[in-house]
C-alpha cells in the first residue's frame, strides 16, 4: 500500500479531483489496515504490559529469597576489604614518612658527625705537626749536644794523647839523658842505697 501511495502521486496529477480521493482512501486504509495489525493482547496486556509484568515477577522473587542481601553483603565485603586497603596504604605511608624522617635525620648526624670528625682530624693533625716540630728540635739539640760532646771528647782524647807522646818523649829524653851522665859505678851505688832501705 505503501507503495501505492508513492506511485499516486507519479500516475495522478494533483490537479485531478479523482487523484485526490484516491490518495485519501489509500491512507485510510493503511490507518486501518495499522489498527488491525496492533499485536495480540491476553487479559488485556499488550506484549510490552506482559514484559513488564514478569519483570516486576523475577524483581519480587529476588527480594523475597534475599538476593538483595547476597548483593549489599558483597558489597559491603567489598567496601570492608577496600576500606582494609586503604588502612594498609595509610599505614604504609605513615611508617614510609617515618622511615624518611629517620633517615633525614641520620643524615643530618651523619653530616654532623662528618664536620666533628673534619675538625678533631684537623686538630689531630695540627697536633701531630707541633709534636714533630717539636720532637724535630728537641733531636737537632740533641745531635748537636751529641756532635759537642764527641768534639769535647776528641779534643780530650787528643790532649791525653799528646800528654801521652809528650811524657814518652820526656821519659825518653830523661832515660837518654841518664844514660849519658850515669854509669855503673852510680847504678851499683843506687841498688845498695835501695836494698839498705828495705
């Protein structure tokens, strides 16, 4: 019929009164022929009342063997253990915050400890420069005390030395000049005077 309707409109002009009718009558009975055609009904539900009337069915059936419980509980497992989550994240959090605290303040002791550390090493090693000037001088005195005294004892051992040489030679020169000015007639008398005498 639709198609007729459209074809009308190409086969009659639209002046003709005839064509007019026509196309009238033809859209009168498609609005019938749609009446007609509406879809079945059972106790006075169309197709889409049925739909609705087992929906609200199923949704009674689920409230009255408590599938709504069944849901919130999940649900409410669900929002316990995000909720747990959460608690554990928190947690995590604080103890991670605490841990970086901690270690900014061992690193700030640690900094600390390191200028400390600078400052006796620094001091250690001031100290340990004065002991060795010290101990530098005090063993330059003591090497030029020692140099004196082997000077001193060089020249002492070289007097005695001389003192030595010196009474040789004087012995020397006193037996020679015995020898020469005594005889055996003086050493004969000499002997008895000592052998009287003991």
């Amino acid at each position: 019929m639709a198609n007729l309707q459209q074809e009308a409109p190409e086969v009659l002009t639209a002046e003709d009164p005839a064509a007019e009718h026509a196309v009238e009558t033809v859209a009168h009975t498609e609005d019938a022929a749609g009446d007609a055609h509406a879809g079945p009904s059972a106790l006075g539900l169309n197709p889409g009342g049925w739909v609705g009337l087992a929906m609200l069915v199923f949704l009674i059936i689920l409230i009255w063997k408590g599938v709504h419980k069944i849901i919130v509980g999940g649900l409410d497992t669900k929002i316990a253990a995000i909720r747990a989550n959460l608690d554990e994240a928190k947690a995590l959090r604080e103890e991670a915050e605490a841990l970086r605290a901690e270690y900014a303040a061992k690193i700030a002791n640690a900094e600390k400890d390191a200028e400390a550390m600078l400052e006796n090493a620094k001091a250690e090693a001031d100290a340990i420069v004065a002991k060795a000037e010290s101990d530098t001088a005090a063993m330059i005195a003591r090497r030029e005390k020692m140099a004196a005294d082997k000077i001193a004892a060089a020249e002492r051992q070289a007097v005695d030395d001389l003192r030595a040489k010196a009474a040789e030679a004087s012995t020397a020169a006193a037996a020679a000049l015995i020898a020469d000015k005594h005889d055996a007639a003086a050493d004969a008398a000499l002997a008895d005077k000592v052998i009287s005498e003991i």
